[in-house]
C-alpha cells in the first residue's frame, strides 16, 4: 500500500507574505493621499512666492519711479538755489518767483521750514535774530536805488556816474539783486551794536550752514562789486551750504565751479 505524501503548511511565512502585501497597499493608498497634498502645497508655495515676488518688484518699481521724480526735482530746485544774480547775470522786471508770507517779510516756500528751524534754534539760546526783509520787487529796488543814487548826490555833490559807482556797492540796481529771488534774507539783532560784533552773528556764521544758508556777501571779491555785508544770508540747500564752506567759496564761485565741469 503507497503512502501518501504530506504536506506541512508554514502559516508563518504565509502570514508574513499577506502582512508585507497588506503594508505594501496601505503605502500605496498613502502615496496616492499624500502625493495630491504636496502637489497642492507646492503649487501654493509657487503662488505665494510669486506673488511677493510681484509686489517686491512693484514696489522696486514705485521707489524707481519716485527716486525718479524726486531726483529730477532736487535738479530743478539745485538749479533755482543756485541762481546767481548780479550785474553780469540780471533778471528782468517779469521774474516774479513764487512767495509766502513769513512774519512781516515773502520769502521762497523752499527755505521757509529752514529759516523757521534756524531762528527757532537760535533763539532758543537765547540769540533773537530778526527777519527785517525778504523778498523785493524788481519796482521797489529801482526805487531805493534812485533814492539812494539821489541821496548820495546831494550829500556829497557827486556826479551821477560817480554816485552810480558808489551806490551799487551795498544796493544793486533793479533786476541785479537777489532779493528778488525771494532766497535772500536780510537778518539783524536789536541792539546798539554792529551786527558784525554780535553774538547773534556768530551764531548764524556758525551754524548757517546747518539749515542750508551761507553768508551771501563774505569779505571777499563777489562778482557785481557788492562789498561785505554781515546781514544779507542765502538759501542754497544744506548739501550746496556744506561744500560752498569745504571749497572756501563765494556762491559767484561755487556755481562757476559747478557749471564749467
């Protein structure tokens, strides 16, 4: 009689082989859940950054455009503070610059918030510095220097020419002074003494710079023949009223300088 043959079932490994295939489909099932999420995230993550991206550019584009516009303006304004006028360099009875009114004076919009500090900040030291005159009219100089030029004729018995000659030292004729700018100030102090010997003078000499002014006449040759005046103060922007006091110039000077290179 043949034997039969018997067969020994492992359940281990069978078991095992069911668990792998088990664990191999739930991955699989985890892969295709997970797989959608990330592609999700990324795209989002693409989005975002692009968007940031967007916005920096556009704000890169927006400073550009304002630096832009700023840049051409300080050009424009360099080219006002740094106008000249004298005997070589007039201007004519229909330059009317645009003016506000400060204390008694007009004075340019441009320098009114500098020379409000500056007197602020001086007086705040116990230094009262007064504005007597800004802008004038080309009319109203035509008229001190005729009185002036009349003045000196009678008193002195001079000629017209050499009344002329000396007049236009301290008061340019109309059209040749600076005033008319509205850029020019004319600062004193009430006191007996000559401003030139006041503290409130050496204050300004100072720290003038410092808001953007220089001593317009200084003990110098200035073109125009104008002498030394302790008075008369310019606006020209702090960054012109720095170099102006490095290089040791005249404003005459400083714009020569500037529009010759």
């Amino acid at each position: 009689m043949r034997k039969t043959k018997k067969y020994k079932i492992v359940r281990g490994s069978l078991e095992e082989e069911r668990e792998q295939e088990e664990r191999k489909l739930y991955n699989a099932r985890a892969i295709l859940f997970v797989l959608p999420i990330i592609m999700i995230a990324v795209l989002v993550l693409g989005i975002y950054f692009g968007y940031l991206s967007f916005k920096k550019s556009e704000q890169l584009s927006k400073k550009e455009q304002k630096f832009s516009v700023a840049t051409a303006l300080e050009a424009e304004n360099d080219i006002e503070l740094l106008r000249t006028v004298n005997s070589a360099n007039p201007l004519d009875s229909t330059y009317v610059p645009d003016t506000i009114q400060f204390g008694r004076a007009y004075i340019s919009p441009l320098m009114k918030d500098s020379l409000e500090k500056m007197l602020t900040d001086a007086e705040n030291e116990g230094l009262k510095i007064t504005l007597s005159e800004g802008y004038i009219s080309f009319e109203e100089q035509k008229k001190r220097y005729e009185e002036a030029v009349a003045e000196y004729k009678k008193s002195s018995k001079a000629s017209t020419v050499k009344a002329e000659a000396y007049v236009k030292k301290t008061i340019p004729r109309e059209g040749e002074s600076e005033q008319q700018t509205g850029l020019m100030v004319y600062l004193s102090a009430d006191t007996k003494e000559d401003f030139v010997d006041t503290k409130q003078y050496s204050w300004l000499l100072t720290n003038c710079i410092n808001y953007g002014f220089i001593l317009r006449y200084p003990e110098k040759e200035n073109i125009g023949s104008l002498i030394f005046s302790p008075h008369y103060f310019r606006y020209v922007g702090t960054k012109n009223a720095y170099s102006i006091r490095a290089y040791d110039m005249s404003l005459d000077e400083y714009s020569q300088y500037l529009y010759s290179r």
